[in-house]
C-alpha cells in the first residue's frame, strides 16, 4: 500500500480560483503536467484546496504508471468526483490519447453524465491550448460511448451491472458504486456489485492497467471493504475524514479497515481540522454529525464504516475462520480435520416467498476442544414447497459432507405451526430430524449464544453466506430480522444440551 504526504500544498503560483494572475505560457505547461492544474485551467471556477491538491497527486502518479489500484475515501460533495471523473478522464486522455478508460457509477445514468462533463472538457477551448490537436471524433460522440479522433483512446460508461463484453481498457474509473444507505445494508446488492466487479470489470482492465475507486463508505462490507479484507497490500488508499482524527484514533480505525496503521493524517491536520473549509466549516460538519448519528457519520464523513450493532453481539466477538481447524499430525503424518463431537442445523421457517421473514437453517459444530463453529446457513424467501425442497437438499449435502447431523425444526405456536413442523419432519424421513416448540423470548434464547460469543468459544466459517449472517447478529435485537439468531441460538442450545452424541469428522 502506497504512503502519501504529510502535508501538500498549492504551488504559489496558483490562487484557489484559477489562472487569472498567471503567464499564459507558464499556465498550459503546469496544466499538462498535473491534474489539479489542469483542472483549474479548464474549470476557473473550481475551488482548490489542500484536500484536492493531494487528490490531483495521486492521480498525477496513476497517468504515470507508477500506481495501478488506488482507492479514495472521502465524504460526499467535498469536490473528489469533480476531478476524478469528470477531468481526469481528460487529462489522462491528452496525456494518453490511445489509452481506452471504462466509467463506471451505481446508475448508467449516472456514469454517462460523468461521460458527458468529460467529452465537454475535451472539446473545450481550455483542452485545445493544453492538449492541441486532441479532440473527440465526431462520427463517434454518444455519451455512453465515444472515441478520440484518429486515436485509440474511447472512453465507455456503465452502470453497475452492465455489460462491457468487447471492451478493455488500460484505466477503469469506479465512482460510488452504491446510490444510498438502504441499498448499501441489502447483502443482495453487495453480492452484485461485488459480482459485477470481479467478473466483469476486473476482466477488462489490461494487465498493466489502472483502477481508481472513488467511493463514499457506507458498509463496512461494500466493495472497498471487501477489497481491504482480501487484497488491501495491492491497494494505495486514501482515507480522507471530514474532521481530522488524533493519532490513536486514526491507528484504531485503520487496523478496523485492515489498513496499516501508523500512517500520518494525509494532510497534516490538527485533530478535529475540517477537510475543506472553503466547502463545509466545522459548524456545519458538527451539525451534520448529529443529524447523521455514530453510524452514518462514521461511515459517510469519516470513512469507516461500522456494522449496526445492537446490545447482544458485538463485532470483536465474532471470530472468522477460512477453513475448519485441524489438529497437527504426528511426525510423517498428515495434519487431520478436527473432531465434532455433535453437528445441529437448526431450522427457524417461514412461509412467505419474496417478502416477510426469511426461512434460515444454521449448521453449527461442537468440537473436542469444546469450540463451536457456525459452518453453513442457508437463507431465504421461500414458498412453502420450495421451502420444503431446499431443506431436504441441505440435509442430503450435510449427510454427505459429515457423518451425521442432527435437523432440528422449530414448531411455530397454533395448529398451523405444529402441522407444518410435522410436515418438515415426514419430509425428511431417513434423516435424523426432531421438531420443538421454543419457548421464552428471543433475546433470552440467545443469551448463551451470545456469551460463548463474547468468551472468544465461537467461530465462523467464512463464506458467501456470511456477511449477512454477521449483520444480523449484530444489530439483534434492533434489526429487522431475527431468522438467523434463532437458528443459531436453537442450533447452539442444542449442542450444549447433548455433551457429545458421537465422533462425527469435518471435511475441508
């Protein structure tokens, strides 16, 4: 991960409000020569301050070639989208007019706005002094796709999700792939855009090219959160709060991230500094603090995200591990997977497809050493058949992955939920399968759940399944569902009661 500057600052030269004062001549050569100046020549009216100076740089260093995966994290209408997608894409285009570029936003309606500002830069009179002889071809001008007369320069624009089959291109802009708060908490969207990037995007960048991520935090497993979790040393980020955090503060929210720690406030800001005051003054970003509350404010105007917690679980509590633990052979031997000596899914259903509760099945293992693994769980919106289908299809895969797994079915009170627990268990004839009736609170259920939790006894698998599973969790009781703590509450009880029901072994 790339280090950046304790302090950047304006050349003397040049004023926050453009070119006026300068030499005509002096003025286009700084112009070709960095982002932020070219800005300024093409845009007088933009105002520049510390925070964009050091923006302009580290793009300077990405037309450059000497950095290929750059993320930047900054609040909202702080002027970072201003450079990044509407000039850089020009500036890199006079500096590398045969280099394509891929603009991508949550909406293609927005990524071809973002086309459009740029095509206008590149037309301008400004772009011609600095860059002449570089224009747009005018056969080929849409905004969702348009080329650089006689050169292989194109630059394309995409919404999240859209297709780029045939394109590739040597820079690929990401500007806010998440439109707002509700659509960054749905798990389903997070797939998607993750999806989208690894197996459409990525695959269109050549292999020396460049990605910048632009991108306000709004969860902690958005795309920035994944790429930090998996791949954060590939990555120079450009973390930019609205108030300037005290060392310790920065050191404690960097390790969150999985950034290194020990890095120095970008722009040498005292603790509390405002980020630009030409733009928003501490006044008003105290006020917007208390409006937004912890959560927001922390993700949005400080760019660290935090799962919503509620009073039961807390995220340090929750252990991920990558694959299930095994025990060290003896000299010569292989290492073994670890003993369960009980396996439970837990089943919480419900009955209605694409809206209401969810149906969650919790798989959960007791190993000898008295740990417990959440290994699998499945979740979803089902119809009452599909329902039924999918949970005998999670126990024909448990029997084949394990030995033996005990299915439990929590029975709904009323005749209704008694039949339908009966139901499940016909249906899983051949299968060890038992149905209850929980009784007390859920909360009360959970408790020591939660307290294996917190005495560091829990594990959790890492896969697709979950992020989800961990946001829950987190926000019980406040969030608005509970499916998923009622399996592993249920799953948990159940292993506890049973002191070991026999030696069951765990593949990889």
């Amino acid at each position: 991960m790339g280090s950046f500057p304790n302090a950047v600052t304006l050349p003397e030269a040049i004023d926050s409000h453009g070119f006026e004062a300068f030499d005509a001549e002096l003025a286009t050569e700084r112009a070709r020569r960095r982002l932020v100046d070219f800005t300024a020549y093409c845009d007088p009216t933009y105002r520049i301050e510390s925070v964009h100076a050091l923006i302009g740089a580290t793009l300077d260093r990405v037309v450059r070639g000497e950095l290929t995966r750059v993320i930047i994290s900054a609040p909202p209408r702080f002027g970072k989208s201003h450079l990044a997608t509407r000039h850089l894409p020009a500036f890199w285009l006079g500096r590398r007019p045969d280099d394509p570029i891929i603009l991508a936003s949550y909406a293609a309606g927005l990524a071809e706005s973002m086309s459009r500002d740029a095509r206008g830069v590149v037309e301008s009179e400004a772009f011609q002094a600095v860059f002449p002889g570089i224009t747009t071809d005018r056969a080929s001008r849409a905004v969702s796709r348009w080329e650089i007369a006689d050169q292989a320069g194109v630059v394309l624009a995409k919404g999240v999700g859209g297709g780029i089959t045939g394109h590739g291109a040597a820079l690929g802009v990401i500007d806010d792939p998440v439109e707002d708060w509700a659509e960054a908490q749905s798990a389903t969207y997070r797939n998607r855009v993750w999806d989208w990037y690894r197996s459409t995007f990525l695959m269109r960048i050549h292999e020396a090219g460049a990605i910048v991520i632009i991108m306000t935090r709004w969860h902690d497993d958005d795309l920035v959160g994944r790429l930090l979790k998996q791949e954060a040393a590939d990555w120079h980020v450009l973390r930019l709060p609205a108030l300037a955090e005290t060392q310790q503060e920065r050191d404690e929210n960097d390790r969150f991230l999985g950034l290194e720690t020990g890095q120095p406030e970008p722009l040498g800001r005292k603790p509390g500094e405002p980020l630009a005051l030409g733009r928003f003054s501490l006044a008003t970003l105290e006020s917007r603090r208390k409006t937004a509350g912890s959560l927001m404010w922390s993700a949005l105007f400080q760019g660290v995200p935090r799962p919503l917690e509620g009073s039961m679980f807390k995220r340090d509590w929750l252990l991920e591990i990558a694959k299930l633990p095994t025990v060290k052979g003896e000299a010569g031997e292989p290492d073994t997977p670890e003993r369960f000596v009980a396996l439970v899914r837990y089943w919480d259903k419900a009955g209605t497809a694409d809206g209401g509760d969810y149906t969650a099945g919790v798989l959960m293992g007791k190993t000898v050493r008295d740990q417990y693994i959440v290994v699998d769980c499945q979740r979803g919106q089902w119809s009452a058949h599909e329902r039924e289908q999918r949970i005998k299809a999670t126990a024909e895969r448990d029997r084949d992955r394990f030995e033996t797994v005990d299915t439990w079915i929590e029975q709904e009170p009323g005749s209704g939920g008694k039949e339908s627990a009966e139901s499940t268990v016909r249906n899983l004839a051949g299968h060890n399968v038992h149905s209850e009736r929980a009784t007390g609170e859920k909360h009360v259920r959970a408790q020591p759940f939660a307290a294996q939790c917190e005495a560091g006894n829990v594990s959790i698998l890492r896969g697709a399944w979950a992020p989800a599973y961990t946001d829950e969790l987190l926000a019980f009781p406040n969030g608005s569902h509970d499916d998923q703590v009622d399996g592993s509450s249920g799953a948990f009880n159940k292993l506890a009661e049973s002191g070991g029901l026999g030696i069951y072994f765990g593949d990889d």
